[in-house]
C-alpha cells in the first residue's frame, strides 16, 4: 500500500505519539452573507408595528433554522466520520489479533499467507481497504494489490505499540483509517494493520440524512411563519395597522394631552380602583402619590366624589365639592370606546366659572332676545302692529310690562313734525292684565322737563330709574298715576326714545314690578338696541302707510265714485286694493246713446303709483273713445295704439317706465234688443249666471294684452235673456298663491250656480265671502250687472222711403207717439229735429231710413241710413238757403252725436221730458248750418 500519499486531516482513537491533525475549516457559501444595506431597507420599507414584527420573526426564524440544520449537517458528518473510524478501528483490532497473523508476518513470504485473509476480511467488514505492513510500513497484503511493497506514509506512531484512527487525505484517495500494531507473544510488534472507509463513502451516508434535515427545516420554518402571521394579525389588531413613528407620536401626544390638559381626567376599573390619573386630577384632587392601583373610596375624597366615581353612573357637569373647588364632573363608560369594562371621568375646576355664569347667562339671554326681536319686530307694515310686536317681544325676558307711546303724525303715516311733548299710547303688554297703566288710545304728556321720558327726549339716548320710589321727577308728572303704579308694586324703570334718520316718532318703556331686581346700566345698552331695532321697522311702516294712503287716494280718486243712473242693468260692484300696495285695476259702467250701457273692467300689471296713475289714463282714454260711440273691437284697438304709444314715449324718458302690460274687457248692452256685444284684451271672459240657475262661460275671442298685440280685435255678440247676471272680475279674485286659476274658476262657478234670485249685491256679497283671499298681493274689482230688458210699448219706429213727401207722414206718426206717451209739451220740438234728421238723410244718404224712438228715462229719437257720411257743424253763409238743421238739433237737444254701424250710421237726440220745450237762441247771420 505503498501508494496512499497524503495528509492528515484529523485522528482520534487510542492515544499514539505525535501529532493529531486538526479539523480543517470549511468555506462558507456565497450566497449565505447578506448586504446589511439591503436588510435595513427591507425592514424600514415595511410601515406597521405588526408587519416589522413579522419580518423580524420570519428572518430570526429563518437564521435559526439556517444555524441548527448547519449544526445537525456537520454534526451528522462528523457522526459518520466518527462510525467510520470506529468501524475501521475494530476491524484493524481484529485482524491483528486474529491467530496466524503473528505466524504469517514471520513467514518466509507473509504476501502469501496474508493476502487471501485481508481479502475475505474487507469483504465481511464492510471497509474499503485492509493493510498488513512491516513494523516500518512497507506494506507486504493490500486489498489492492498494486500497493503490495510499497511503504504507507504516517503509520509509524503504531510501530511504538500504540494504534491509532484518523481522516486521511491523500493518494489513493481520503479515508477514515485506523491503524494498529501486531504484537507476538512477548509484545515486540511484528507488524501493522491498517483498514479504513472512502470519504466518498462517508459522505454518501451524509447525503441519506440531508433530506430528511432538510425537509425538518422547511417544516420549521412554515411553523415559524405560520405563527409569527397570527402574532402579528393579533399585534396588527392591537395596534390598528400603526407603524411605530405612529404609535411613538400618538404615546407622545397621549401623554402631552393627558398630562398638559386644565381638566383632570380619571380611568376607574370595575372593581372601584384608580387606575390612571392625569396631573391635573392629581392637583385638584390632592391625591397621594400612591393613589393608582387604590380604590376611590380609600383616597380622601368628598364622600358624594367618592360615591359616584365608584357607581359608574353616566352624568354631565355634576358639580361636586373638592375642597374649596367646585368640580365639575362627567363620566362616561371605558368600554363602548374600545377600553376595558370602567368609568372615565373628566374633572373641571368651575370655581371662577361659577362667578361669572351669571353674567354670562344674562348676556345669552340678551343676545337670544335680541334675535327674536330682530326675527319678529316688522313682519308687517302696519305701524300700529309693529309698536305691539315691540312690547310683547321683551315681556317677560327683559321687562314685567312695556309700552309704546306715538307721534300722532306716525300713526297717520306722516313725518312727524312740532313738538314731541304729546304722544298716543299705542301698545302695552305685560305679565299680568290687571296693570294700573294708561291704557292704549290715551294721550300721553311729558311736560314736566324733570321726568325721565324728557331727559330721555331731550339727550337722545335711553334713560334709567332703577329706583322709582325716590324719582321726584317721575312722580312730578303725574302724582296720583305714579302712587298707583308704586303701589301696585313697579319699581324700576328705562325709558328710550324710538329714533329713525335722527327723527323722534315716539317712546318705549320698560318697567320692572314682579322681578326684584333693579334695571342697572348694563340693561340701558339693550333697551336702546332693541329700541333701535324697532324704531327703523317703525319708520318703514310709517312710510309704507303714507305711500299706501297716496296710492289708494289717488286710486280711488280716478274709479268711479257713483254709478250714473241707468235703467238697462241694475249693478253691484265691490273693489278691494292689495294689502301690500294698490294695484291698477279698475272697472267703469258708462251710459251710451240709446239706452245702451258699457261696462268696462281692466288690470295694469303692477303694484303703486305708477300703475294706479296708468289705470287713470286708461280709463280716461275708455271714457273718451266711448264717447264716439265705437263698438267694443274698435274702441279696444284704439286704446291698444294709445297704450303702444305711451310706452315708446316713456321708454325714452329717464326712467323707462312704460306700461308693462294691461288687460281690458269692454261690453256694451242693447236693453231694446237684449244683445251684449263684448270684446276683450288679454282679461277673462264675464260669467253668466243664466234665469235658470246655470253659469255659462261665452266663448269669446281672447286677444293679446293692450300693446303687445297690434292685431284688430274682435266682438262676440251674446243674446242675453231677461234677468241674466253678468259677472266680471279681475284676476285678484280667482288667483293667487294658495290657489290656481282652474280651482278658482271652479269655486266661482259653483257660488254663482243655483242663485238666480240673488240680487247684484247679494251675488257681489256672496262671491267675496267665498273666495276672498286672507292676504291680498293683487287688487280685486267685482262688477255685477243683471240685465233688464225694455218695454216693447216704449219702442216705437217706422222704416222711411226715400221721398221727402214722407217726412210729413212720419212727423205726425211721431206726434201720435209722442201723445201716447205723455210728452205732448216737447212734441214741437222733437218733431222739428226728427224732420231735420229724416230730411237730411233723405237728402245726403242712402237707404234704407229707419226712425226708431225710445222713451226710457229720457225720450230718444235715431234716424239711421246706409250712408256712412256724418254730417257736421259749419258756418252758413247769409246767402245760403239751407245748412242750419243740426244746429237747429243742437239747440233742442240735450245731447245729439253719430254712431257708426256696419250697415252705415245712426243720428241720435237725447231729451229729458221734465225739462220742458227748450227755448232755441236768435240766429246769427254767420251761425253754424248744414
């Protein structure tokens, strides 16, 4: 075996002399070192407490399971190194005391006789080699024969008698060997054995149990992780997902707000023991140093702070005694916020509070009163109102009883001027009813300079009586008033004056009797900012009223004041302004030439003067135009060019007010015939209440409002039975904001229908207790008209021929008439112009003529023709032979005109029977003619 070369690595076994080589050190692997860098950045990158806290497992896991499957790789190694040369020793022991070995190394050729024994031996022992040498290691049997002769290197500590095991590194190969001496019967060694194990083979024993480590390993390392998850899902829980600078920030704010907090804060268990108090608690408390961990009853307290921080009962701001501090205490439950099952309990010294509560809880009150003043002084515009709205809003906050004196000026809306000495009592409201103050309507005098309500005039500001006992001026006023009042038991009082622009409109009192305490001079800064308050919502009513009394003045002023007398309808009417400020409607009923009588109702869009100013123009304009006898279509046409024209006009004054819409129905009503010829501009349609009780809604054609249109009009004719109410209104009855022009509609329908009976003003009466709106935002104008018809014995007419021959025949029919009828002392007179008229027409028309007379309260006599041509008034010549018949008329007649229809034209006389024949003036040579 001379051909095993090599070093030592390591030996071990039975002591031999020399040296034992030493376990060579083993290179890490690459990959097991780790950048410190890169590790930090892992570990900072990850931000909540529980995920560091995973990963600090995971990795500890991980190097623990690294170190201990090391640890168990190299101690299995070195166990199998260890078995390998046990094995080899024991092997080596038993070949060299084997019988024959001593005999066969003294042989003539030892090869021979050992060879076939060291054979059979490696292959029972399991070894890869066996060696017998000479006592200086010149191998003489190998199981490879190739070494047979040749000398084993470090075997010569056995040659002293004492054998030996090591790791071998060298030719042929690394091995665990062991090497023995053989001793003869006297104990000289005769020879060596040396037998030992591969490496290789060592190491594949090795290689067996590293799956097995391995797998152990990887079972570990997913324990590890899987309990280091539900650590820190619970640590993540407790935390709620924190990352440490957080939890560090929120322990430092928690104990600065804790500790650095005024109001003491403390956390009481279950079982009744402080578990956490604050400084603050500590300090107003006096608790010992001990006192966390002790039960609350144990630490000094007020027994009733003892009591409930032991209850664990929720209250608010219960004050309890501390010492010489009043504490106020509130105590909530620990467990509904997250904390155990206990009481938290926050104490706050309200000992310098309680000084001033009152204070504050008189200016709450006053900042409280003064909103309510503020939401409830001037919701109306009625002066009166808003003096009562004054007085009732301080009672009983701020006085026992006030009251509110007025100018008489402000009361009618006017500026107030002269002196302020003498004012109205206008409102007073107390506590109780039975007061012994002057009641509202009296006059009240402030002549005596001394008395507190003229100081108050006089400086301009409010004024205080906390004591009325010992006012003499007060009591100067009015002695016996003031003894009553004192008695009564009103002690203090402050007085303001109501000032608006720097104008005085009158006074307000304050008076105290069942409150004991006095007015002071802090209430005066009150008194006068509710006075002010009042004062503006005063004046503003007080001009809204002057400005209202105007409007309806002048509005009232252009309607009609009287109907004029007629006998072709019996009217009823009923006009209400809005209460905010007069509108522009309005309605009219005009008598026209033949009975006939117009009924006008109108609506100007709008509220004040300049509608109501409108309203009087349009009427005007109605008045005039009906004047000339127009029908309805026509006479709406030409107050739709006026209204068109006075809005160019006004568009280009300096206020560009012009008449921003208007509406108007114009009818007039025929008594011989019965029609009604109605048309209208942007206004409802009248309602007809019929003789049978039914309500009929005509169909009339509807046209744009006045000066939008400027398209011709037209005119529905209605044959109207005897006895039917006509019905017109303005769109303030039917609509406003509770209700839809539908519904009204409806409603008046149904409190017309059934009630043929009612008379105008019953059906007016009835109409306005069934719809009339509680407020009113728009004016109202009713006109009610039931229709009468005329006898037929008071109709008289006579179609004329074209033959001046038939105008004798027909003055003494006329004549016959006339003596029927009683007007025998105007016959003269009245066949006189109708032979003018007839033989006018004649002459200057066209047929066919027609007379008709109409004896209703005047007699009217009409000769209508088919000419179109009026005739007129003009100066006849002194050679003239004709030309003076129409004034002839005009002198005889107390109203004459033309009236156009659309078969040509109507000259008309009015005469009143009980004026007598009028005496005709002397004719001028150059007096007026045909």
């Amino acid at each position: 075996m001379s051909g095993r070369l090599g070093r030592t690595r390591r030996a071990s076994g039975r002591p031999a002399p020399g040296r034992v080589p030493s376990a060579p050190e083993r290179p890490r692997h690459p990959r097991a070192r780790r950048p410190e860098g890169r590790g930090v950045r892992s570990l900072l990158g990850v931000r909540t407490v529980a995920g560091q806290v995973l990963l600090l497992q995971v990795l500890v896991a991980v190097l623990l399971i690294t170190v201990a499957v090391t640890g168990l790789a190299l101690q299995a190694r070195y166990d199998s190194e260890e078995d390998a040369q046990n094995r080899s020793l024991a092997a080596a022991e038993s070949f060299a005391d084997a019988p024959g070995t001593v005999l066969a190394l003294k042989a003539p050729d030892p090869t021979a006789a050992l060879q076939p024994s060291v054979l059979r031996a490696r292959d029972g022992s399991g070894l890869d080699f066996i060696a017998v040498m000479t006592p200086d290691g010149v191998r003489v049997a190998d199981n490879e024969s190739s070494l047979i002769g040749r000398r084993a290197q470090g075997v010569e500590r056995a040659a002293t008698g004492s054998g030996f095991t090591e790791i071998f590194e060298g030719a042929p190969n690394d091995a665990a060997r062991a090497v023995v001496p053989v001793q003869d019967a006297d104990g000289t060694v005769v020879g060596l054995v040396s037998a030992g194990v591969s490496i290789d083979n060592v190491g594949d024993a090795f290689d067996r149990h590293l799956p097995v480590l391995l797998g152990a390993a990887a079972a570990a390392l997913a324990l590890a992780v899987g309990s280091s998850a539900l650590v820190s899902r619970r640590l993540r829980r407790q935390t709620h997902g924190l990352g440490p600078t957080e939890m560090t920030r929120m322990y430092e704010h928690h104990d600065a707000v804790l500790h650095a907090t005024r109001e003491g804060v403390l956390i009481i268990g279950d079982d009744g023991r402080l578990t956490l108090a604050n400084d603050e608690a500590r300090r107003l408390l006096e608790l010992p140093p001990d006192a966390e961990g002790r039960p609350v009853t144990d630490l000094g307290l007020d027994e009733g702070t003892a009591e409930l921080l032991a209850s664990g009962r929720t209250v608010t701001d219960e004050v309890h005694l501390a010492g010489e501090r009043l504490l106020a205490v509130n105590t909530r439950p620990t467990a509904p916020y997250g904390g155990g099952s206990g009481t938290v309990a926050t104490l706050r010294d309200t000992t310098e509070l309680r000084a001033v509560s009152g204070m504050a809880e008189v200016a709450r009150e006053r900042l409280k009163l003064l909103y309510e003043a503020g939401v409830r002084i001037g919701t109306s515009l009625d002066v009166v109102r808003t003096a009562e709205e004054l007085s009732e809003v301080t009672v009983p906050g701020f006085a026992d009883f006030v009251t509110v004196e007025l100018l008489d000026p402000v009361l009618r809306g006017e500026e107030p001027t002269g002196t302020h000495t003498e004012m109205r009592r206008t409102a007073v409201s107390g506590i109780r009813q039975d007061h012994p103050l002057q009641p509202v309507g009296d006059l009240i005098r402030f002549a005596v300079p001394t008395t507190p309500m003229a100081a108050a005039l006089a400086g301009g500001h409010a004024v205080l009586e906390a004591d009325l006992n010992v006012a003499h001026g007060w009591r100067a006023q009015d002695p016996p008033g003031a003894d009553e009042a004192l008695a009564y038991g009103i002690h203090s009082l402050v007085t303001v004056p109501l000032q608006a622009r720097g104008v005085v409109l009158g006074m307000a009192n304050f008076w105290r009797s069942e409150r004991a305490e006095r007015f002071e001079e802090e209430d005066l800064a009150f008194a006068e900012e509710v006075a002010a308050r009042a004062a503006v919502a005063i004046d503003n009513a007080r001009r809204f009223t002057r400005e209202h009394a105007m409007a309806v003045t002048l509005q009232r002023s252009l309607l009609p004041r009287v109907l004029p007398e007629q006998g072709a309808l019996d009217i009823a009417y009923r006009y209400l302004p809005a209460q905010a400020g007069v509108g522009g409607d309005w309605f009219d009923v005009i008598p026209l030439p033949g009975a006939r009588v117009a009924l006008v109702v109108g609506d100007v869009v709008g509220h004040g003067l300049h509608a109501a100013a409108t309203m009087g123009r349009l009427r005007t304009a109605v008045h005039n135009f009906s004047a000339l006898d127009l029908p309805p279509d026509e006479l709406l046409g030409h107050l739709d060019e006026l209204v068109t024209r006075i809005d160019q006009e006004e568009a280009e004054g300096e206020d560009g007010e012009g008449i921003t819409g208007a509406t108007c129905l114009y009818a007039i009503y025929d008594p011989a015939s019965g029609r009604c010829s109605v048309a209208t501009a942007g206004h409802f349609a009248p309602a007809l209440l019929l003789p049978d009780g039914t309500v009929d809604c005509p169909e009339v054609p509807v046209f744009p409002p006045l000066g939008l249109g400027n398209l011709p009009f037209e005119t529905a004719e209605l044959q109207l039975p005897e006895g039917t109410q006509l019905v017109l209104y303005t769109d303030g009855l039917i609509e406003h904001r509770d209700r839809d022009v539908d519904t009204g509609l409806r409603v008046l329908h149904e409190t017309l229908a059934g009630h043929p009976d009612r008379t105008p003003e019953e059906t007016c009466q009835a109409v306005f207790s069934a719809m009339l709106p509680p407020h009113r935002r728009d004016d109202i104008a009713l006109l009610v008209a039931r229709t009468n018809m005329l006898d037929r014995s008071l109709v008289a007419d006579w179609d004329v021929p074209a033959d001046p021959a038939a105008v004798a025949r027909v003055r003494a029919a006329c004549g016959r008439q006339l003596e029927r009828w009683g007007l025998d002392e105007i016959g003269f007179s009245t066949e006189l112009m109708l032979s003018e008229l007839i033989t006018n027409a004649i002459r200057h028309g066209s047929e066919p003529i027609h007379v008709r007379m109409l004896y209703e309260r005047c007699l009217v006599c009409e000769v209508s023709d088919g000419s179109s041509t009026s005739p007129h008034l003009r100066r006849a010549a002194t050679t003239d032979e004709g030309g003076r018949g129409l004034f002839l008329v005009s002198q005889f007649a107390e109203r004459w005109g033309t009236r156009y229809t659309p078969t040509g034209k109507v000259m008309w006389t009015e005469q009143s029977p009980g004026a007598g024949p009028r005496q005709p003036v002397e004719l001028l040579l150059d007096d007026v003619s045909w």
